[in-house]
C-alpha cells in the first residue's frame, strides 16, 4: 500500500529550512514569556536566556545527527518508533499533540499586540482571524507558506535590530548585574525559568519534520537546526538585556515587550518593532508550525495507530487537509475556552520536555542499527561523544519537564499526568488491538 507521504512534494532548499527553523524558534516565546521569566528571576532572565539556549544546543545535537544520517519526514515520532521501540513512537506522537495547544498561545499573543496598533479590538476575534489565515495559507503547500515565512523573517529581524540597537545604549549594566535583582526568587525560581525559556529557544528540532520535503536533506538539515539556534540565542540575549535594564524589574515582570519598546523607540521605529518583532514573530511561528506539525503524525496514520484517512494528501497541493484542520482547531480550542496563557504555555512547554528527551536518545542506536547510514552522514559527531550528549539532554529535558509540570495547579499538573499514563496505557492496548507493524524505513 502506498503511504501517504509520497504525495509530499521536495521543494525546500536550505534558505528555506534556516527561515522555517528560524521562524519557529523567535515567536510567542521571546514575545509573551520574556516578562513571565522577568517576574520569576528579575534581571537573571539574561543569564537564563544563555542556560536555555546551552540546553536546547545540547540536546539538538544527537536530533541533528539522526537528522542527518536518516532524513525523513516525522522525525519526532518515526525516531523513536524505529530506533528504541513502536509504543514509545506512540506515547511520543500522543505527547506531541497535547503539546500543539501552543498554537492558541502564538495567536492570542499576536492578537495581545495588535491590540497595541488597534486599541479597543476584540483580541479573541483577533487571535481566530490570525489562525485561521496562516491556517488557510498553509492548506495551499508548505512551498508558498515558505515564501510568506521568508518576508515575515525579514520583517521579524528588522524590528528586532530596531529593539536592540536603540535599547543596548539605555541599559543600566550595572543594576542587570547586580546580585540581589538576578535571583530575586531563589535558585528554583531562576532554574524554572530557564526551563520555560528553553520553549523559546528549542524550536530548531522541528525542522526535521521536513526531511521528506527538503531537496538535499542530508546536508542542510544540521546546517538550518544548529545555525538557527545559535543565531537567536545571540538576538535573545540581546533582547532581555534591554527587557530587564532600562525600566526596573517591577515594571517589566509580566509584561509584553512592547512597554520597553514604547519607552526607548522613535515612534516610527516603535511601529516597526510591533508590526515587524511582535506580530511577525507570532505569524512565523504559526506558519512555520502548520507546515511540520502534522508529519509525525501523518507517518503515525500511514503505520496504522490512526485511520489513514486522517493522512490523505491532497494531489493539488501536496498538504495534508484533515490534518492541518485538525491542528487548527487544537489551536481554536483553548482560545474559545479563554485558558491563561500561562497554563498553554506551561502544559505546552513542559510536555514538550518529555516529547523531545526521547529524539537523543534515540540517536544512541543509530550507530548500532543502521551504522552504513551514520558512516555516509555529512554531519558526525564522534561515536563515543554520542551517548554521552543524548543522556545529558534526556536527563535535562525531563528536568525540565518535571519543573515546569509542578508549577501547574493541582488540577492541570494531575490532567497532564494522567495524560501521559494513559497514552502508555493506549499504547500497549491498540498495538495488540491493531497488530501495529512498523516498517524498517529509516536507511
């Protein structure tokens, strides 16, 4: 039986994927969780930008070496599906859509500073126009959201530079530095928020979705993953040097970065961040997310946990319609159930922990399993730093993961729980259920 993603056209180059990877990674995370981690740790957000970008380096490099050795599409799930085990493929695909609600967060943060341009606009009306305009652009081809994700690239940096290049000479260096301002919550505090920022600086990884729809995914694949996190992590901690020193920590903390840019940008300039930094940070990630989110996925369907109708591409356009939908209206929900943007972001990026712990490990069998691939990779990290590398970021990552999850309320930390116990449940029921076969894909 032909599998879905044959429809998938190869039309990425690596322009592409550094844009997509790049798009992703600067969005409602910069955005909106800048001031939440001012709130946690005062000035220390600078230095907990730099831990968060270490972490999300760290463990990007053994996703980046199996990235590279096997490029394919739904990396997140067909990892760990090949190389550990097919249930804990499962467990990982169930984690990765729970995970999706961020999508809701990247809107409602748009719709927060668009209310900066339009004053007095419905911000829920907004964030659902947003969505359901990236939603539809994506529903045309991954190539065309790759052109519209080039332009608001452009647009994002643009008023980023403005951001940093007028706010780096108001910055008061020594109060950032100052002892008592960058821990003002303790050590917990300052390690939670490096772990809530790492959503902000891990988006890289999810560029190896695209592996079957990038023209020569072998090289460029690393190149995009690992270019693009070291290229934020430079403008991220730029941008928190200026959110945390020139207006005082009580002022800032929990606040969109728009309060800052009012106060150090020419009004013109000011424009420039909000319609540039602000909302095109937000539509990027949106789209670059609509156009990998549904991979893992489709691959899912075509393995036969999920009916395979779900995954049908369409002809025309090579996108896969049901599940594109079905990720909008992940992001619809909790928008129209008026969930904080807190929880989204705490449920989405601690999930996410868990998820993405098990893409490093999976490269320790890579050697093992398929070493002829390994041997022809343009992309080698020496063998015996392997598993050091993919424990290292597994056992950070569920840190992470366990931080983040015990800063919900009871009442959310116990839902996500058991959300994850009843995926292993799941797992183990419809693959006996289904006689689940997993092909042998990855060489």
């Amino acid at each position: 039986m032909e599998r879905q993603e044959s429809g998938l056209k190869k039309t990425l180059g690596r322009g592409d994927l550094f844009s997509m990877a790049v798009g992703q990674i600067i969005g409602a995370g910069i955005m909106s969780l800048c001031g939440v981690a001012i709130g946690m740790t005062g000035t220390g957000v600078v230095l907990a930008f730099i831990v968060a970008a270490v972490i999300s380096c760290t463990s990007l490099l053994p996703a980046a070496q199996v990235a590279a050795a096997c490029p394919v599409t739904g990396g997140t799930y067909r990892y760990p599906s090949r190389l550990l085990n097919p249930k804990v493929g499962f467990f990982e695909v169930m984690v990765y859509i729970l995970c999706q609600i961020t999508i809701s967060m990247y809107a409602i943060t748009f719709a927060t500073y668009f209310q900066d341009l339009v004053p007095g606009v419905n911000l829920k009306l907004v964030a659902l126009a947003i969505l359901t305009i990236v939603f539809v652009t994506n529903i045309f081809g991954t190539k065309s959201a790759a052109v519209v994700q080039k332009i608001l690239v452009a647009a994002l940096i643009a008023g980023l530079l403005s951001f940093i290049l007028f706010g780096i000479i108001e910055v008061d260096y020594s109060y950032v530095f100052r002892p008592e301002n960058m821990f003002l919550n303790g050590p917990r505090s300052f390690l939670t928020a490096a772990a809530l920022l790492t959503f902000s600086t891990s988006g890289a990884l999810t560029v190896s979705e695209l592996g079957g729809e990038a023209k020569n995914a072998a090289r460029d694949l690393p190149v995009a993953m690992i270019g693009s996190t070291l290229f934020v992590g430079v403008l991220y901690a730029l941008i928190s040097l200026v959110a945390s020193g020139v207006l005082p920590w009580e002022q800032v903390a929990n606040q969109p970065l728009s309060l800052v840019a009012n106060e150090i940008l020419p009004r013109p300039f000011f424009y420039v961040f909000l319609i540039g930094a602000a909302l095109g940070a937000t539509a990027t990630t949106m789209n670059a997310t609509f156009s990998w989110v549904t991979k893992p996925v489709m691959i899912a369907c075509d393995d036969g946990w999920f009916p395979r109708k779900l995954a049908e591409v369409n002809k025309k356009f090579g996108t896969p319609h049901y599940l594109i939908l079905i990720f909008y209206l992940v992001g619809v929900i909790p928008i129209v159930l008026d969930i904080s943007l807190e929880t989204i972001a705490t449920i989405g990026s601690g999930l996410g922990c868990v998820y993405q712990a098990l893409a490093p490990l999976s490269a320790i069998f890579l050697i093992k399993k398929y070493p002829e691939a390994y041997e022809r990779s343009k992309f080698k990290l020496p063998k015996k730093t392997i598993p050091v590398f993919a424990i290292f970021a597994f056992v950070l990552l569920i840190i992470q993961s366990v931080l983040l999850i015990s800063d919900l309320t009871a009442g959310a930390a116990a839902a996500s729980v058991l959300y994850l116990a009843g995926s292993i449940i799941l797992a183990f029921i419809l693959e006996k259920k289904r006689n689940i076969k997993i092909p042998d894909d990855l060489n």
